[in-house]
C-alpha cells in the first residue's frame, strides 16, 4: 500500500447496520476534499468485506460511508446529526442523483447490483427525508442494457448459456438486474434509470432545453435528457427549472475493477466512456492515443463525479467481459475517494496486479507503457485544469495516503 494513516472511529454509527474494524489510524488533519493538507490523495480503502446476504443495505457500502465519515467526506448534506452528514455533504434532500454504472457487459463484467442497491438505499435514507430523484445511468454506446442482456459485441457467443441468458455481478446473478432494481426494489421510490445509448447519435444545440441528446465541448460530449422523475438534466450546467440551471445535481462514479487492452485496466478514470458518445467523432483517439487526456476532458469540461466507489468486490484480471469464472477473482474489497487518478494507480498497483495472472504485467502503473500513459495523461489535463476542487491530482505510492479498515 502507499503511506497509511489512521483515523478516530466512531464509538456508535446510528442507522447503519455495518460496523468495520478499522486497519490504521493516525493524526493528520482531515478535509472534506479526501486529500490532506499537503496535496497528496486520499484513497478510502475497505476490506473482508463478507459474502452480502440480500439485504437491502450492503455492509460493504456502510463500512465505506463510516470510513469516508470519519474522514470528513459525509454522505448526507445535513446538520441532523447523523454520522454521515455535515452541512457540507454531498447529497441533499432534493438533489437529482446520477449514479454512472457499468451494463455493456455481464457476468462480473459488469457493476456489482448488490452494491448498487445498497447504495441508492442509503440515498433515499436520507435523514431528512429524500425528495430527489436517484437515475442510474449507462452508455453501452449500442451494446448497454439494463435488463441483464447486453450484446458486448458478441463476447459472450462462445458460452450460449450466458449470451442468451440474463447474468449480472450479484450473488443471485440472474435477478438483480437494474430493470429489476428500477421496476421491483424500488417500485415505490423515486428511483429511475436512463440507458444512454438511446441518444448516443442525437446531438442537440445548447439552447435545447427539452430534446434528448449530447452537446460537444472540445472534443468530448455529454448527455442532456428528461428523467422518468421529470428532472431536465444537462450534464455540464446542472438541473434546467424552466428558466435557468440550478445546480442540485450529483453524480456518484461506480465502476467496476477490470483489465483492459491498451489502457491496462478499465476503473474510475475511463468509466466516463460510458457517458460521453463514441459518436461524436472521436473514437480514434480514445482508443487510446489521447485516452488519460480524453477522460481528464470530461472530468475538467464536463463535470467531474462528487464521489467515486470503486467496485473490487469481484475483479476480472484476465478478461474484460467478466467471464468464464477462472478469469475473475473475489477479492472483497471497496475503494473510494475524489481523485480519479489516485483511485487508478492504487487499485492497479495493490488490488489487480496482486492477483496476477497472464496480464500482470499489464497492471503495473510504473511500467506498462498503456497504463502510464493513461494515468499521465488524465493527470496533466485535469491538473493544467485546476485539478479536483482545486487540489492536484496525483500518482505514486509516496503521493497517496490510504485509508484502510476492515469489515468485519
């Protein structure tokens, strides 16, 4: 791991179910950025995160919420007192929430739905009450699905059984599908999901304020569109009320950990893939000449992500589609925290390249060219840019301090 250090756990978390035994602590100033007074990155790491037993809460995310906590970075945007909130917290009571997840793949390819439930729970947990709308949301520019059967290019022909058949990253692998979330789970609340690739080939004018559709900045491009909940959402400016942009918007990035073919790995930093449209052009470059700069673009110019959770519950080490099963592992652990590119070089260097594997090589930041030249050039954009909430973002094991506890 890069340098740890250790923080004060709370003695009761009222309304979370989960309690973690926490792995280091330690006495350096805490800020609600994630990063601590000295610039270099916070990594919020949790781990023996045990098998979830289908509940709605997910130990795992609630452990994550107390350490992210304890580390001023709160879930809830409150003065009720509750452990996760602060006044300055990222979700308020009426905040539209777009949480980015990955459905081009299946099988462990994919966002782990157990996860994702426990997540919007704890949204609409909200200890003021939630008046928002939470909407889920994918580009599989062409190939996404929230129903459990996305095409992935025909990744999956070789095993019928799974190309025809609904699979998700869950532990009941052929139920708890977004559609299933949307529709069953969360009938009753305002829980939505928007499947971008709908509209990845419309692109409207800035003063368009009701066609669904992508507007361009540089060279990247970003969806605008009306949620089933009746939010205009315009990814750059915010929530449109009719006369302006009101900024009640969040957005919360949860990928899931994979190798990948010329970048190394596929994490926080080239989720945005699956919100800009491959059709505004630009494919070329992405794949992957200009890929750290085409991602640091969308977090700069765009909108970069108020908390991102990065899915190692199950990694896939030698496949990107997440199957057959002896190309993944569980490793049962969480990541989280604001800089995409600490995110990236730390869970490459100690969660995937661990592992091992025939693409080992691929999953060292300090070597693989693909890899380095990702993160590099995501660092020196976002950074020329004014970095994240105006703190640099950075790579490195001496750059990164982690912040580790344990689930169980």
């Amino acid at each position: 791991m890069g340098n740890e250090i250790k923080v004060t756990r709370r003695n009761f978390i009222k309304g979370a179910t989960a309690t973690g035994a926490l792995l280091s602590v330690g006495s350096m100033g805490l800020t609600g950025s994630g990063c601590n007074p000295a610039g270099t990155s916070r990594v919020f790491r949790v781990e023996n995160i045990p098998v979830h037993d289908g509940q709605a809460r997910h130990i795992g995310l609630d452990v994550m919420m107390d350490n992210l906590a304890d580390g001023a970075v709160n879930l809830y945007r409150s003065d009720a007192g509750h452990p996760w909130a602060d006044p300055v917290g990222i979700i308020d009571t009426n905040d539209v929430v777009l949480i980015k997840v990955n459905c081009q793949w299946k099988c462990r390819g994919t966002t782990n739905t157990d996860l994702l439930r426990g997540l919007i729970h704890r949204i609409l947990d909200h200890p003021d009450g939630f008046q928002g709308e939470v909407v889920i949301i994918e580009n599989g520019q062409s190939q996404g699905a929230f129903d459990g059967r996305p095409r992935a290019w025909g990744s999956y022909s070789p095993w019928p059984e799974i190309d025809e058949g609904v699979y998700v990253n869950a532990e009941d692998e052929t139920v708890l599908t977004v559609d299933h979330l949307v529709n069953n789970v969360f009938a009753t609340e305002p829980v939505s999901s928007f499947l971008l690739d709908t509209i990845r080939e419309t692109f409207i004018s800035g003063t368009d304020h009701s066609g669904n559709g992508y507007r361009t900045v540089a060279d990247v491009s970003y969806p605008c569109f009306t949620s089933a909940g009746g939010h205009r959402v315009e990814l750059r400016e915010g929530i449109w009320n009719g006369s302006g942009h009101v900024d009640n918007l969040k957005v919360i990035n949860v990928p899931v950990l994979k190798t990948h073919d010329g970048t190394g790995i596929t994490g926080v930093l080239k989720h945005c893939y699956g919100v800009l449209s491959m059709a505004d052009g630009h494919f070329g470059i992405r794949h992957y000449l200009q890929s750290g700069t085409q991602c640091g673009k969308m977090w700069s110019l765009v909108r970069a992500p108020d908390l991102n959770i990065l899915d190692c519950i199950w990694v896939s080490h030698e496949s990107l589609r997440g199957y057959p099963v002896e190309t993944t592992q569980r490793t049962n652990v969480l990541l989280a925290g604001m800089d995409p590119v600490a995110l990236d070089y730390y869970a490459s260097k100690h969660v995937l390249l661990p592992v091992g594997g025939d693409r080992a090589h691929m999953h060292n930041p300090d070597s693989f060219l693909g890899l380095f030249n990702h993160l590099g050039g995501a660092q020196s954009f976002i950074n020329a840019n004014g970095g994240i909430d105006g703190l640099p973002a950075v790579q490195g094991d001496e750059n990164i301090e982690v912040v580790a506890r344990s689930a169980v």
